[in-house]
C-alpha cells in the first residue's frame, strides 16, 4: 500500500530529526497558546 509506506517513511524522517524537530514544535504551540495573552 503506497499511502502506509509514505506514512512511514515521513515517520522515520520525523524521528531521524529528533529533539530538534520536536523543540522547533512545541515553540510554535507555544507561541499560538501565549499570543492572545500577550
């Protein structure tokens, strides 16, 4: 099936990234969750 083998193949490269990836996200959520406070 093409559509799970592209599922994981952006899986693996998500997770090759790493931390990095992840804090790059949660900087953005972060910014989305303080802007009306600010």
């Amino acid at each position: 099936m093409p559509s799970s083998r592209r599922g994981s193949r952006v899986k693996s490269a998500s997770l090759k990234k790493g931390p990095v990836a992840f804090v790059s996200h949660m900087e953005i959520i972060f910014k989305y969750l303080l802007l009306p406070f600010i």
